[in-house]
C-alpha cells in the first residue's frame, strides 16, 4: 500500500504564493504518475496537475497553466505543487493522488490540505 501526506496550506492573500508539498511513502516502486487535485466548497473534486514518475513530463488544468508548477523528487517520493498568483477561486481543499498505472487512473489519495485565498 502506498500513503500520501500533504503539507503546506493554510491562508494567503490574493496574488500571494504557495507551496505545497506530498511525501509518498509504502509501496511506491510502481508510480506511473502523482498529481494534485483540488475540491472547492459545493464543487466537484477537479484535476488541477500532474506529473509522470518516470520522465517528467507535466500536465495542468486551464484555469491554473502559467500559475501553478509541479515538480517530483524521484529519489525522495516526493511532489511539489507551487502556486503563484494565487486567486480567491483557488480556495480549496488540495489532495494529492498517485497513478499506480496508466490505465488505473488516480487511486491513491492524501487527506488533504486547505489552501485558503483572501481576496
């Protein structure tokens, strides 16, 4: 089994920054991918980055492209997810997610961090 644990939340100012972080631990030999998620009050629980656990390569919703970073530590299973200009609509509670397989999708999950924007 494979656990996650977020770190970082907490409250920032509108066009402030932040950085939260996911340490992998358990099971992690067979990670295709790790991601960040994001559930706003109300809201569905929706993508917001990933990236693949073997080269790299990123992937970001719309509403965060040119905002938000994410960057692994393959040695250290490891996820960061940095957020610049942040805005009150990204007030969330943020889950990080591990793919164990390409197909498999998302099926890990953290217990989540509050990330909260004041306007």
């Amino acid at each position: 089994q494979v656990q996650l644990v977020e770190s970082g939340g907490g409250l920032v100012q509108a066009g402030g920054s932040m950085r939260l972080s996911c340490a992998a631990s358990g099971r992690t030999f067979s990670t295709y991918a790790m991601g960040w998620f994001r559930q706003a009050p109300g809201k569905e629980r929706e993508f917001v980055a990933s990236v693949n656990w073997t080269d790299a390569s990123t992937y970001f919703a719309d509403s965060v492209k040119r905002r938000f970073a994410i960057s692994r530590d393959y040695a250290k299973n490891m996820v960061w997810l940095q957020a610049y200009n942040l805005k009150p609509e990204d007030t969330a509670v943020y889950y990080c997610a591990l793919a164990g397989t390409p197909s498999g999708g998302f099926d890990t999950w953290g217990q989540g961090t509050q990330v909260t924007v004041s306007s």
